[in-house]
C-alpha cells in the first residue's frame, strides 16, 4: 500500500476521532517519526502513518476498547486504562482505516509501554512521541538532540524518564515496560 497517497484521507478521518490538541501532537509525532526515519534509514512513509496513527485511540471510551484488548496481554492490563489505547490501537487502526500493516501495528501496540521485543521502527516512533516539538518538557528538547546523534541512547534515556514519573507518582507499571528495561541492562 502507497501509505503517502491515502495520507489525506488519514488526516482527515482521525480528525474526527480526536480531540483537537491531540490531533495536533499526531501530527508533530508523525513529522517528527518521519525526520527520524529518514535520519536513520528506517520507513519514511510508514513512520509517518504510524505516529499519526499511534494515538487514534486516544480518545475513545475504555468500554469499546477492552474488548479489543488481546488476551495474550493477560488480566494486569485491565488494571492500567491509560494503556488501553495503545494496546487496542491496531484494532481501531484496521477497523477504521484499513490499515493491516504488522510494523504499524506493533510501534502503536507499544507505544505507551515499549515491550522487550522492540525493533528500531517501534523506538523510533517512542522517542518521537516523547520528544515531538509541542511537548514542553525539558527532557523533550534533550531527547531530540540526542536522538540526532544515537538513536539507542534516546530510547534508553525516553524509557528511564517514563519509569521515574511511573514511580514519583505512585502509577502501576506494565510488566512489559520492565521487560523492557531489563533487556537493555
Ligand atoms: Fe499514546
Ligand atoms: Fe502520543
């Protein structure tokens, strides 16, 4: 599929799924994904469609996303709803946009947690969603720079900033983000 000539099309459908602020954060995570990409000889085009893509579910209500969850996840996900989203997102991205690309689908399903089995195309679209230029967190501006410069230290550096805000506000973490953390210590 020639994801760039139904880019339109996407645009235009999950605007109406989102709120506005997040439609924009989409947007900039997706130019961001594709900077990164053509920085470091991943997919252009196919990280574009996934950092616009990646939080389409956002904003739908948990009740129609848990029973998209897969069951392979097992019973802790129900206790974490704002991963839902991720987790249920490539069921919303084949169901509304027709979209049944494995890559695509697996950045998204990791988005928000990063897994142990995560590829460069599933980093890159981390790293952007963390560091897109509307975020306005210092460690955002930080994390882009470094990302110029080596990809992996970025994704180390994202997934060490998720884990301390998880625990200085007291959040559950998914098993897969420890997963993940220990798989590259
Ligand atoms: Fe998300
Ligand atoms: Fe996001």
């Amino acid at each position: 599929m020639d994801y760039i000539e139904i880019k339109d099309q996407i645009i235009f459908t999950l605007k109406n799924m989102l709120t506005e602020a997040r439609f924009y954060h989409c947007l900039r995570v997706a130019e961001e994904a594709q900077r990164l990409a053509s920085r470091w000889g991943e997919e252009e085009s196919k990280l574009y469609i996934a950092g616009l893509l990646h939080d389409c579910a956002r904003d739908l209500p948990y009740q129609e996303l848990i029973p998209l969850l897969p069951s392979y996840l097992g019973e802790e996900v129900y206790s974490i709803p704002a991963i839902f989203h991720a987790l249920a997102g490539p069921a919303i991205v084949d169901r509304e946009f027709g979209i049944k690309d494995y890559k695509i689908w697996h950045a998204i399903r990791w988005h928000a947690t990063s897994c142990d089995m995560m590829s460069r195309f599933d980093k890159i679209l981390f790293i952007s969603d963390f560091c897109e230029p509307g975020r306005e967190f210092p460690e955002a501006n930080l994390i882009r720079k470094i990302a110029e410069k080596d990809w992996e230290e970025a994704y180390r550096r994202v997934l060490k900033d998720k884990l301390f805000f998880l625990l200085a506000h007291n959040f559950p973490i998914y098993s897969a983000t420890w997963k993940a953390w220990n798989k590259i210590k």
